[in-house]
C-alpha cells in the first residue's frame, strides 16, 4: 500500500513538473529550436527582431505596407536574423554549462540598474519593444557566459607577462585609465551670452556647494542636465585613458587635471555642450592591473582571437543536435546538416533538454 501511494505521489510530481515546464515555455512564446537540449525561446528571438526592427524605422523605414516586395525582404532578413542571434543565445548557455561557467542573477541584475537604474526606464524599454524581461535577462546572462568563453578559448594566445610589461613601460599613460562622475548644466554652441552666464553662475554655485560638503551624487540628481547619467549620481561607468577621444574635446583634459581619487573640478570645464564639475573616481595604473587593456590594444591579436573563437563555435555548433521547432513566415528555409526540422506545438522529448 505504501509503495502503490509514493508511486502515486511521485507520478503527481512528475505531471506538475511538466505543467509548469509547458507553462513556462508558453509564457515565453513557446520553444523555437533546441541546441544541444538547450532551449532556445520565442521571446529571445522577439528580442532580437523588434529591437532591429526599431532601428529600421529610425532611419525612417515605414512597415504600414506589409505587401511590398521590400518590406517582405526585410521581414525575410529580420526573421532569419533573430533567428540566428537567438539560437547563438543558446549555444553559448549550452557551452558555458558543458564548462561549468555560470553568470549568477545579481550579476544580471546589476548590469539592468545600471542602465535601467529607475523603476520605470525597463518598463518602459520593454513596452517600447514590446519584449519581455525574461528575455532581456536571458540575453544578458547570455552575453556574460559568452566573454566567459571567449577569454577561457582564447588563453592560449594571451601575451606572457614579460611581454605585457615591456609594453605597458613603453608608454603607461596608453593604457592607465581612470572613471569619473560629472554634473552637466547645458550652455551649448547656439546659447546666448546671458544663457551661458545663467549656466556659469548655476555652476559656480554648484561647485560652491560640493565646497561646503554637499553630496555630489545627490547634487547631480538634482542639477545635472546630463539625464542619462544624473540618475547614477553623475556616474560614468567607462574609464578611460589620457588620449581617449570618445568625449567632447575639452572633457578628457578636464578629468586629467585632477589628481586625487574623490577631487572634483574646483573651475567649471567648458566644452560645447555647456559648464562640467568633474569628479574622480577611480584610478587604475600598472601593468598587472591593465592585462586584458594592453592585449586589447593589439589589433592583430584580438583579431586572431576573434577567429579562433568564431572557429570554436562554428566547430561546436556542427556537433551539437540543432532541432528546430519554428516555422518560418517570411525566409524561405534550407535546413542544415545538422539541424532537425519538427512542427511548432508540442515539447522536446528528449530526456537531456535544459531550461534557460
């Protein structure tokens, strides 16, 4: 009797465990293909074709006809495409596990408050989109596992230690680095010469309070016209080097000026959008410290790194069973060597296929 109630409770667990797997793909548009028996979802694949989509319409693309010859191409294109990026979400997840690599959940989520540091901004990213937040973390612990790769494939090219020295001896200021903060306020090319003395006093007064120990993130919160970055307290997560020149001329010279971590600019820095205080966060000096930043500065290396590492998945993705499950609307198929074609509707039998 006792046997025949555990066989009984066990078959129960066994039944709600495969509803909640069905109910998980379905909230997730349904498995797409598997690779390797990891699962690759519809909303991935969503991910990936909206958010290119947008970027078609950016540039002033209309889709209101949807029978044209062109925008059939394009949806031809974005479909294959979405496709192809969503299964690479999943043969990375299916390499990174065989590793042993892992990202953990608050990894992902730091890197979502960062850029989505209110409330709000990922509702409304994902609304804008129309994708869902389990796709956007999917995605993200994906492109996490995939660096975890790249570095773990690619070790055997890294320079030795002697040779990194040499390099970054020759010429340190090419690669140490440093992160600031900023408080913008708005005096562009096109202001007038009573808006930029408005903007200099707003300043001034600014840097006065910092002077007086005010907080600067809480002051950039509260002045800085740099939206993007007052909601960080003024942070800008990048560092960079002396000679960088991703900035407007005048900001880099600025941050350079200042010599100790947690100094800020006591003149405002002029530059064409307007008046910064720039605050020094951090600094990183040394070779042992900037590995990874002299390799990277060597293009023929992350060239050659870049090949093995596209040779090591294209190798991989030859071996590992490809079943796909979507049909496709627009592109017209060929299917590959190594990829399965099944219907749409119902799950992967297979007994060694992996959730997300």
């Amino acid at each position: 009797m006792l046997k025949k109630l555990v066989a009984i409770i066990l078959l129960l667990v066994a039944a709600l465990l495969s509803f909640t797997a069905c109910s998980n793909d379905a909230e997730r548009g349904g498995v797409i293909a598997t690779v390797g028996g990891q699962k690759v979802y519809k909303d991935e694949m969503d991910y990936f074709f909206n958010i290119t989509k947008a970027e078609y319409e950016n540039m002033g693309f209309d889709f209101m006809d949807e029978s044209s010859e062109t925008t059939q191409y394009i949806y031809s294109y974005l479909e294959k495409d979405s496709y192809d990026q969503a299964l690479f979400v999943g043969l990375v997840k299916r390499l990174a596990k065989d590793k042993g690599f892992s990202v953990s959940e608050d990894e992902v989520q730091e890197y979502i408050d960062y850029y989505f540091p209110e409330d709000t901004s990922l509702n409304e990213f994902l609304q804008s989109y129309n994708i869902t937040e389990t796709a956007v973390r999917s995605i993200i612990e994906a492109s996490k596992m995939s660096l975890l790769l790249y570095n773990d494939v690619t070790a055997s090219l890294n320079l030795s230690d002697e040779e990194l020295q040499s390099r970054y001896e020759a010429d340190p200021s090419l690669y140490d680095k440093i992160q600031v903060s900023h408080i913008l306020i708005l005096a562009g090319e096109d202001a007038t010469e009573e808006e930029k003395a408005a903007a200099l006093a707003k300043v001034e007064d600014v840097i006065k309070q910092l002077n007086e120990g005010a907080d600067f993130a809480e002051l950039a919160k509260t002045y800085s016209e740099d939206t993007s970055s007052a909601v960080n307290g003024g942070l800008i997560e990048d560092y960079f080097t002396e000679g960088y020149t991703g900035y407007v001329e005048g900001y880099v010279a600025g941050a350079y000026e200042l010599e100790n971590i947690g100094d800020f600019s006591q003149t405002p820095v002029q530059t064409s959008y307007g008046y910064h205080i720039i605050k020094l966060n951090d600094r990183i000096t040394g070779w042992e410290n900037l590995k990874d930043d002299i390799m990277e500065a060597d293009s023929e290396l992350v060239e050659q790194k870049d090949t093995m590492y596209s040779q090591y998945l294209t190798e991989q993705e030859e071996d590992l069973k490809i079943v796909q499950k979507y049909e496709f609307v627009y592109y017209e198929e060929a299917t590959e060597d190594n990829t399965d074609t099944e219907g749409t509707t119902g799950t992967e039998d297979s007994g060694n296929e992996q959730n997300e």
